[in-house]
C-alpha cells in the first residue's frame, strides 16, 4: 500500500494521541505531556507545530522526537510501514 506521507504528517498530532490511548496533561500554552498514572512523562506534544519529543532521552525503535508518524513509531515500538498503516486506517 502506498502512503501519502505529507497527508499523514498533517493529522493532529492530539487526535493522534487520543487514538494512541495516551492520556495527556495540557502543560502550556501548546504543548501537552503524556500521564502515566500521577505521573507526567517527558513526551511531549506541540500542537502548533505537530511535532512530539521525548526528553529523556528514552528511544522505541530509535526514536525519540518528529512527527506524528515518529510518535506512532515511538509509541507501538513499531515499523514505518506499521505506523503509517496505523494511521491510514484511522484517520483517511
């Protein structure tokens, strides 16, 4: 199957999270980090820019920071291919 990667960048990267399972704390102004019980993780998401990063340094896959596919990558500990089709099956 082939992906739109430009497409699938532009899905919010909120809604993308939401169909992670992640639950989210709001931080500032755009940005959120995940809640790990009554804990808050160093992801975090910008939702004006779409991006994510993972402060701490801790990778899944070797990834620790970029768009919503990475985070996709990042969360499952998944391929590329298992992202993007995550994404095409849920959001287009």
């Amino acid at each position: 199957m082939k992906h739109d990667f430009t497409r699938l960048r532009q899905i919010p990267i909120l809604n993308v999270a939401h169909a992670l399972g992640m639950e989210l704390a709001r931080t500032g102004g755009d940005t959120y980090n995940r809640r790990e019980g009554r804990k808050i993780s160093s992801l975090t998401l910008f939702s004006k820019t779409n991006t994510f990063y993972r402060f701490s340094g801790k990778t899944a896959g070797g990834v620790c920071g970029g768009s919503v596919i990475d985070l996709v990558m990042h969360v499952r500990d998944c391929s590329l291919r298992e992202a993007t089709d995550f994404l095409t099956s849920h959001f287009l």
